[in-house]
C-alpha cells in the first residue's frame, strides 16, 4: 500500500490532553505516527511527529483542518507539512 508521510508540528502552552486530543484527530483519519518526540521548554509545549497515512482515499486538506482546529480549541499551533516540503523549507 502507497503512503504519503508528513511532518506534524505542535506548539504552544503545556497542559493536559494535548497529545490525547491530536493523537485522536490522527486516529479518526487513520494517520500512524513514524516518529515522534516532544519537551517542555519553561512551560511551552513543543512536539514533531514524522507521521504516514494511507494515500487511497486520504483527505490531506480536511486533515489539516481538522488538526487546526484541534490546535485551536487546545490553544497550540498545528502546523501540518508534506514530508517533501519541510525537507525542502528545512534543508541546509
């Protein structure tokens, strides 16, 4: 089976239920985490996710949407990223 993989950031004020809450958004779109590590920094809640989800019948828009306005009810910033495309913005 072809997959599409992407880079999921999340930032913002810690507090309980951040990872619940975006793991189960990925969950209902069917998105496995590939890679994942989080910190807290001085209170501030940051988490990248290498993250790879089924291309048959995968809606990358409405997952995005869904994973901001996650973010928003959680107050933290979601950003949701192609693999290619933070690989192309991040290179050195």
């Amino acid at each position: 089976m072809a997959s599409s993989r992407f880079i999921i950031t999340v930032i913002g004020s810690d507090k309980v239920g951040i990872v619940a809450r975006i793991t189960m958004v990925m969950a209902n779109f069917n998105v496995n985490i590939v890679d994942i590590t989080q910190t807290i920094m001085q209170g501030i809640f940051t988490m990248i996710m290498l993250a790879e989800a089924p291309q048959e019948g995968f809606d990358l828009q409405a997952f995005q949407e869904g994973m901001e306005a996650e973010g928003k009810n959680l107050g933290v910033e979601v950003k949701v990223q192609h693999e290619d495309i933070f690989r192309f913005m991040h290179r050195i």
